[in-house]
C-alpha cells in the first residue's frame, strides 16, 4: 500500500514538472512573437516615416533644382511659384485628412536681405517666441548654409532654417517645420533637401549684369537726345480699339546737377474700372541713388509706393495703402528700374550679346527677372520700320511676353504684348492722346513742361 502511494506520489510530481514546463513555453513562445511583432511595427512605422525626396525640381533661369519630400504623406506640387519677389518651393505632410504636422519651403529670393543670418534666425524665434537651441554649417558643394534649430517649449513645434549667400545678391532660404514628437525630423529633412541641391553659375544672368554695369558707367544721358526723351503710345486691344495710352518722359537737367535723370510717367486704361499709375523719378546719372514713386488709382483703391536706392546700394520699398510695409534688400547687379528698358535693349543691340537675363524693378517695387533675346526681323508688313526686333519674357511664370520693335537709331516704336490677351503698343504723339483722352490733358501739358 506504501508502494502504490509512493507511485502515485510520483505521477502527480511528473504531471506537475511536464505542465510547468509547457507554460515557460509558451510564455517564451508569446515574447517571441511580441518581440516579432515589435519589429514589424517598427519596420511599418519606418518605412511611412522615411523621407522620400523628389525628382530634382529645377528653376531653369536660374540655373537651380532641388528635390523636394513626397510620398508617404508628404505632397508638393513639384514647381516653383514667384512670391514677393521671391520663387517659392513647398511640401507638407499631411497624413490622412488632417491638417499638416510638417512642411518645408525653399526660397530662391532676387535680393539678398539686408541683415546677418544670425540676426535673422534670433528674429523668426522671437516671433515665434522660441529659442534658438542649435545652430551650425552645412557644406554643399560651393555652398555653405548657415542654420539654426528653434524650438518652442511650450508647444511641440521645431524647425531648422537655413541660408546661403547666391552670386549676384541672391539668396536661397530653406526651412523645414515640424509639429510632432520626432524632434530630429526637421534636421533629418533639412539635411537632405541640401543634399539634393544643385546650382550653377548663371552665365545669361551674367551677361545682364555686364549690360547694366556697361549703362551704368556710361551714364544715362549718354542715351539721351538733347538732353530729353518722351514716348507716347496708344493701347489697343485684340480688335484694334483703342484703350488706354503711357507715356514717358526722361530728361538730363545737366551733369552738375545731382540728381540730374529726372523721369515721369503715366500709364492710363479707361474701360468699365479706369485704371491709372502715374509716377516720378529723380537720379544719379550713374543711377547709384534713385528716389522713384508712383501712385495707383483704381477700383479696388488708392496705393503707392516709394522706392529709394541709397549711396551704399541699400535699396528700400514702402508700401501705403490698406496694409503699409517696408523692406530692404541688397541688389544684384544686373538690377535696373523698367522705365529703362529702351537703354538696356540699346546697349544689348550695341554689344555681343544675344540674350541676356536682367532684374527688372518695377515701380510697385517688384523685382522681376526677364529674358531678352534677339528676333531676325522679317520684311513683312507688320515690321516693315523695323531694324531691330527683340523678345522680352518675364519669368515669373504667368507666361507674359512682349515683341519690342526698334527703328535704325535703337528706338522702340510699336510693342506686341502678350498675356491672357494680345494687346498693341503703337507710337504716336501727345496732341493725338489728348484729343482721345481729353481727361488726362492737364497732366499731359504740365508734364511736358519739364522738357522746356
């Protein structure tokens, strides 16, 4: 009877150690496929978290791509846009519908800013009130970025912004901005969207600067015909109607009186909203310094703006209106205000260059680069005066064009502009303005004073 107690003492001992054993199975088991599963997550968080760039995205005139983040919640429209006298580059993740968590932008801007690039990333953290935790440089190629890193604590937004110096005054921007618990995101992106930067020396923009410089050392009135130039031409739509009318006038006071360029202009569309720009110039002969303001009048109201170029090259636009600003920017050299387009395509047509790319200020205080390139004149009836014949493109995308025709003494008599619609600019004279225009007579008359 022991021995059976003893047996069964046993059984029960043996059937104990077999299930102890099968749960430390299966609890090994269960860790193996939560350590598994751990790992597949991680994969699958990573790879929808991985930064996929772009196709180099390229900003042809000037002669710069740069890829961009997509795919996996990232979106970009793949194509650069002008803003503020700048072209603008962005992407944003936005996973689901939702608004987006992270977004980077690429500014390629026309004029450098006027300030320091740690003065300026102490500025974007004081407006965000953050601070400035990193900062560093970047080498990329011939490039160096100078970035900051800025956080805010109270919030869960980051971002690292960068700059570098362009020939010619320009500057490129990048930015990345984050709003998630991955803090190195921003910099893990930054540092590739410089990686994928390209950029080359801009040989048609080079050759621009070479033009205004040649202008700028000759002096204006070098161009001039007995000290003065006036210009007036009717507008006329695609049916030949007439619309609207500019003139011009450019004078040389004299070379011992600084300034002595003095310029007014009027650019004047009657139509269902009359529409009226009027402006006045006063500058160096070298056009060093400049004072130039305009005024607009139409139906959406009054504006107007000033724009002074001081002696260290510091150029200056205020704004007033409904919303006033002021900014400053350091010019390039291939800068030169548009009332001067006729000396440009002058001293193109005087030079070996067949095309070249020039900064155009315009008199709201835009900067625009614009292409001129030169047209074989054909012998038809439409260019029958002309010697000379030349194309301007403006290349800030809206897909503005203009033919300039110019008589043997390289002044421009006729402009076929081209936008959403076609419209002529035909030569003709001040008498013939006021007898279709009669409301704009007295300022005609008054301006045409200063010739005397």
């Amino acid at each position: 009877m022991q021995k059976k107690r003893l047996a069964i003492t046993i059984t029960v001992y043996m059937d104990k150690t077999y299930d102890i054993k099968k749960i430390g199975g299966d609890k090994i088991a269960l860790l193996g496929l939560f350590v598994f599963a751990l790992l597949i997550a991680r994969l699958i968080v990573a790879s929808k978290s991985a930064l996929i760039l772009s196709e180099p995205i390229i900003l042809t005139h000037a002669v710069l791509s740069v890829s961009m983040p997509v795919s996996n919640g990232w979106k970009t429209e793949k194509r650069w846009k002008y803003q503020e006298n700048a072209f603008s580059l962005s992407s944003s993740f936005a996973p689901g519908s939702g608004k987006p968590r992270a977004w980077a932008h690429c500014r390629y801007l026309l004029a450098a800013d006027t300030a320091a690039p740690q003065m300026r990333f102490e500025q974007k953290a004081l407006e965000v009130d953050g601070r400035i935790v990193k900062t560093g440089q970047t080498q990329k190629d011939k490039l160096t970025f100078d970035w900051a890193l800025i956080e805010q604590p109270k919030t869960p937004l980051g971002f690292i912004c960068g700059t570098t110096n362009l020939p010619h005054n320009r500057q490129l921007d990048i930015e990345v901005h984050q709003i998630m618990s991955d803090s190195e995101m921003a910099e893990r992106a930054f540092n590739r969207i410089v990686k994928s930067l390209t950029f080359e020396d801009n040989q048609l923009l080079e050759a621009g600067a070479q033009i205004i410089t040649q202008i700028k050392s000759n002096g204006i009135d070098g161009f001039l015909d007995n000290q003065n130039q006036q210009a007036f031409f009717l507008i006329k739509d695609s049916r030949g109607r007439t619309i609207g009318f500019t003139m011009d006038v450019l004078i040389d006071s004299g070379r011992d009186a600084q300034p002595n360029i003095q310029a007014a202009g009027l650019f004047y569309i009657k139509g269902r909203d009359i529409f009226e720009q009027v402006m006045s110039f006063q500058g160096r002969n070298n056009l060093d310094e400049f004072l130039w303001k305009s005024e607009t009048y139409s139906s959406a109201g009054r504006s107007g703006t000033k724009i002074i170029l001081d002696e260290t090259g510091l150029m200056t636009v205020s704004k007033f209106g409904p919303q006033p600003q002021e900014r400053s920017f350091r010019l390039s050299p291939a800068t030169i205000p548009d009332i001067f387009i006729e000396q440009i395509l002058s001293q193109m047509l005087d030079s070996d260059k067949d095309e070249i790319i020039v900064d155009i200020i315009e008199a709201n205080g835009k900067i625009m680069p614009m292409l001129a390139s030169g047209i074989e004149a054909k012998k038809d009836i439409t260019t029958e005066e002309a010697a000379y014949l030349l194309k301007l493109e403006l290349l800030d995308g809206r897909g503005f064009f203009e033919q300039v025709y110019l008589n043997d003494q390289k002044q421009i008599y006729k402009r076929l502009v081209q936008q959403e619609e076609a419209y002529i600019l035909e030569s003709t004279t001040a008498e013939d303005i006021i007898r279709k225009f009669p409301e704009r007579a007295e300022y005609i008359l008054r301006t045409n004073e200063m010739l005397k």
